[in-house]
C-alpha cells in the first residue's frame, strides 16, 4: 500500500514541480516584465528549488561522447552487446581515424567493470568508465529497474547475479582471449564467487580482479549500514521494506525494495549535509553561480535517480552477505545455471591476479572488509596480490573524483597491464588471447 500512496503523491506533486519550473524561468528571464520585479532573482531561485525537491528523477544517461588520449580526441559510441532480463552489458566502443593512435588503442586490455545493484544505477560509475576508456577496452554491467521488469521474466535472486556475471565474463573470454573484472562496492561479493566457481569448475578465469571497497567481510570496522543490515532479522526486512510494483508499470505485481525508500534511507544518513547542500544551491542560484549551481544539479540528478531492487535479490543479499557471511565461512551455495548447487570455494583461484582497494575514510565498506579477500584467496600466490588503500578517500572517492583519478586509477592501471598476459605463457589460453574474432575486423578504425 505503501508504494501505491507514494505514486499518488507523487503524480500530484508532479504539475506543481512544472509549473514551479516554469516560474523559475519566468522570474529570471530579463526580456519578461517579472524579470524586472523587485527580488526577482530570489523568487526564481525559490522556484528552481522547489522545482529540483519535487521532481521526479529518471535513470540519468552516461553521456561519454569522446575521449582525450594523449591529445587525440576519440569518439565514444555506447551500445548495448547483451541483453538479459535484469541487466543489459554495454560497450563503450572507441573510434579514431589516428592511425597510431587506433593501433594503441587494439593492443589494450579488455575490462569488464561489474556495477552495484544497490540503490543507484550504473552511471554512478561515469567517472570510473570515462576514466578507463583512456587505457582499456570498457565494458559495463547497467542493471535494470526491477519495476519494468514484468513478471513474466521470472524472479531474479542472488545466484542470479553471480550467474549473469559468468556469462559476461565467459562472453568476453570467447571474444578477446581473456579480460579483467572490476567490481565497485556491492558486486565484489558476487563476482569473487563467480570467479571461485569457474575456478572451481576448471574454467579459464579472468586474468586480474580489481574489488573496490565491498563487503567481503563485513565484520571488520563495520558502519552504519552494517549494523542496520546485522541487527535487524531477515523477516524485519520483508515485513518493512518489501513491497509490490504498482500497476502503472510494467513490473506491476513484482515485489520490490522501492527506489523512492532507499533514496530515503540515503538522506537519513546525513540530513545536516543535504539540507547545507540545497541552501547553497538556492544561494548559488541568488548569486548567479551557474557553474556551483550546475554541479549540484549534476550530482543530485544521479543521486536522487534511485532504481527498485528485486525483494528476492535483496533479501538474499542480507542474509548471505551480512548475517551468514557465508563467503568467508565457506558455507556459501550457489544454484548455477543447470539448477544444480555448486559450494563457493575462493581458495580454488590460482591464475587470476588480485587487486583490493580501499578508501581510509569509508563509511559504507569499513577498513579491512575488501582486503579480507586475501586471506580468503590462499591460492593466488602472494606476488600477484596487492592492496591499495587511498588516503583521504571515501567511499565514493575511490571510484569518482580526484583522488580516484589521481591515486587509484594509476594503481589499477598499472596492476592491469603488469598481468595482462595469462600466467603460464604458453597452452591453450595464450593461444586463445592470441586470436582475433571475425567481430573486431568489421571496422579498421574501431577499437
């Protein structure tokens, strides 16, 4: 019922953002006579936040264009190369009529960075992606808004996702040799047991996997966010935070943890920050900062844009990852695709190479969760492990912004390209990284 009244609210709050919109622009407009009423500036500052509090806020794009490469401006075209229920893989292909520059740009490592299915969509990581397009060939997972998923696809759980994760990187592997696997916060638990799986099973596993600031083991330096998740039992969760999709989308029905009750949750984080961050943005917008105004536009945009997570996936997640932690106490089961219960054993990955990164100042992945993964990892030898922690950072510092660009990504890269050839440099995988599918030629000037 919950989700119903939420919707209604915010269908009638809907034309009052609008039309709040619309004053803005009327009281700041010099050539309309309200443009000329006394505090006119500070009425359509009124109105533009009004405006930015109650719209409604859709899956923002990731909008990377181009590229700068070492002063060679390469065009970006987003596409999406595979298309599951849940999730779609999207490239982000790069072009170029440099002809040493489209060379540089064959040779380089292949990356499929896993996004979180946590709360806010894959363009959280834009800045990730732009970043790497300079150095790797980028993939992304970008998971679906569970409420436009209609029933009819079936549920989506948690082994799910560690089986989505396998096809992707089996994808790659089929198209390029080999790649790397980058996962960002959540999804480090889910791509460490595919990879364990694979491992397990004999497959060829991805060369390096980078995992950044996620709950491997989320008993050590817990926060806030795990205690909510440790203290509350798993019925409180389906009683209090599960509901179903509404019947205006195409997802009527499914149960759900809603977008609109975690972009809450968020805020009840930190209300002080949020509030001082929206009076600025009214102060700004008085002083005519279009460039502080803009900023805050730009990351309330992707912050308040807040997909709903299938109850099945959630739920699971909770108990799995931060009541059980059946990933480090080796008790972890998970249904592959044939239906068949696989145990999740880390200590089976021997080829792959291990990168762990985490921020000083994370208040979401305490210190020391993420780096737990080598100690569960005793079979990657120990001169292809490596942790990174990145002073001053956040959570979100480790991903976007300076410090990602100006310590980690160069830790990542490095990391990457020093183990960018199979361990053993010779059998059947090196000869597999060494073919070039029939796919790549369609272009002489793609990459």
């Amino acid at each position: 019922m919950l989700y119903q009244l939420y919707e209604s609210q915010r269908t009638l709050m809907e034309p009052f953002s609008d039309l709040a919109q619309t004053a803005a622009k009327a009281f700041n407009n010099p050539l309309l006579p309200l443009g000329h009423m006394p505090f006119a500036q500070r009425i359509a500052a009124g109105y533009g936040l009004m405006h930015r509090l109650g719209k409604d806020y859709e899956k923002p794009e990731f909008g990377i264009r181009t590229v700068d490469v070492d002063g060679v401006n390469i065009a970006i075209h987003e596409r999406v190369e595979m298309s599951k229920p849940f999730c779609e893989l999207r490239r982000f292909k790069r072009f170029t009529d440099d002809p040493a520059t489209l060379t540089k740009l064959k040779g380089q490592p292949v990356v499929l960075i896993v996004a979180p299915l946590s709360g806010h969509y894959a363009t959280l990581l834009r800045d990730t992606v732009r970043t790497m397009l300079k150095d790797h060939k980028v993939y992304i997972t970008d998971w679906k808004n569970a409420r436009l998923v209609p029933l009819s696809e079936g549920e989506f759980h948690l082994d799910d996702y560690v089986n989505y994760v396998q096809e992707f990187i089996r994808y790659l592997q089929k198209a390029y040799g080999n790649c790397h696997v980058m996962s960002v916060c959540q999804p480090t638990v889910p791509v460490l047991a595919a990879v364990s799986l694979m491992a397990s099973r004999g497959e060829k596993t991805p060369l390096t996997m980078t995992m950044m600031g996620g709950p491997i083991d989320a008993r050590k330096s817990p926060t806030a966010v795990n205690n909510l998740a440790m203290n509350k039992s798993h019925s409180w969760f389906e009683h209090n935070v599960i509901y179903r999709v509404p019947s205006n989308f195409p997802g009527a029905g499914r149960r759900v943890y809603p977008g609109f009750m975690q972009h809450a949750g968020f805020v009840a984080m930190n209300p002080d920050h949020h509030a001082k961050s929206h009076y600025d943005y009214f102060q700004h917008l008085i002083k005519g900062d279009d460039a502080s105004a803009e900023a805050h536009r730009q990351f309330y945009d992707e912050y308040n844009a807040v997909l709903d997570m299938d109850a099945d996936y959630y739920l699971e997640t909770i108990k799995t990852v931060f009541q059980d932690f059946s990933l480090v106490q080796g008790t972890w089961d998970v249904k592959n695709e044939h239906g068949e219960l696989e145990r999740v054993k880390p200590q089976d990955i021997k080829t792959t190479a291990l990168l762990s990164v985490e921020g000083e100042l994370d208040d979401i992945s305490g210190s020391g969760q993420t780096e737990a993964v080598h100690t569960i990892c005793q079979g990657v030898p120990k001169a292809r492990q490596r942790h990174l922690e990145a002073k001053g950072a956040g959570h979100y510092g480790i991903f976007s912004g300076r410090r990602w660009r100006e310590i980690v990504y160069p830790a990542v890269k490095a990391f990457i390209l020093e183990h960018n050839k199979p361990l053993a440099d010779s059998g059947p995988a090196s000869k597999a990284s060494a073919k070039k599918p029939t796919a790549r030629k369609a272009t002489a000037k793609a990459a």
